[in-house]
C-alpha cells in the first residue's frame, strides 16, 4: 500500500479501491487513512511524484479555433482505434 502512494501517488479512494480489489477487502476508509498518517504519506502535496507539467495552451487571435485529437485506447474487440477531438477557444 505505501509503495503504491510513494511510487504512484494515488489518492485515497484510488488507493482504497486497490487495496479492497487485491488484498483487503474490509478494510475501511478510515483505517486506510491512519495507516498513511502513520507513515508520514497521507499528504499527496508531500510526496515527490514526479507528472509531466502541462503547458497552457497558445493565445489565438480571436476567430482561430485550437483542436488537439486525443487517442483512446484500442480495446481487444475494437479494429480501430477511436480518437477524441478536444477543442478550446
């Protein structure tokens, strides 16, 4: 559990729903919580995750539209990938 919120930096419900999936599933939320405090990791600021830092998006003229296509995941059933289309003004 604490190797997952070290490495991954999972927040507690991620967290909570891990460790019910494979390895306790009775645990509570509230146990689940005191056990981070204890080891000195129930603060996700505190940690040293290390995520890719977005940048802001370029300012356009008014008039130009920005358009970034996203590619989701190719499910086993699927012989296409499928993308998204996310736009911003």
């Amino acid at each position: 559990m604490l190797v997952l919120r070290k490495s991954l930096g999972l927040s507690l419900d991620d967290l909570l729903a891990v460790v019910r999936e494979f390895t306790h599933p009775t645990i509570s939320r509230a146990a689940l919580h005191r056990m981070l405090k204890r080891h000195g990791v129930s603060a996700r600021e505190a940690l040293s995750v290390d995520r890719p830092r977005t940048k802001p998006l370029k300012a356009y003229e008014p008039g130009f539209v920005h358009i970034d296509v996203k590619y989701l995941p190719q499910m086993a059933d699927e012989t296409t990938r499928r993308y998204l289309p996310v736009c911003g003004h």
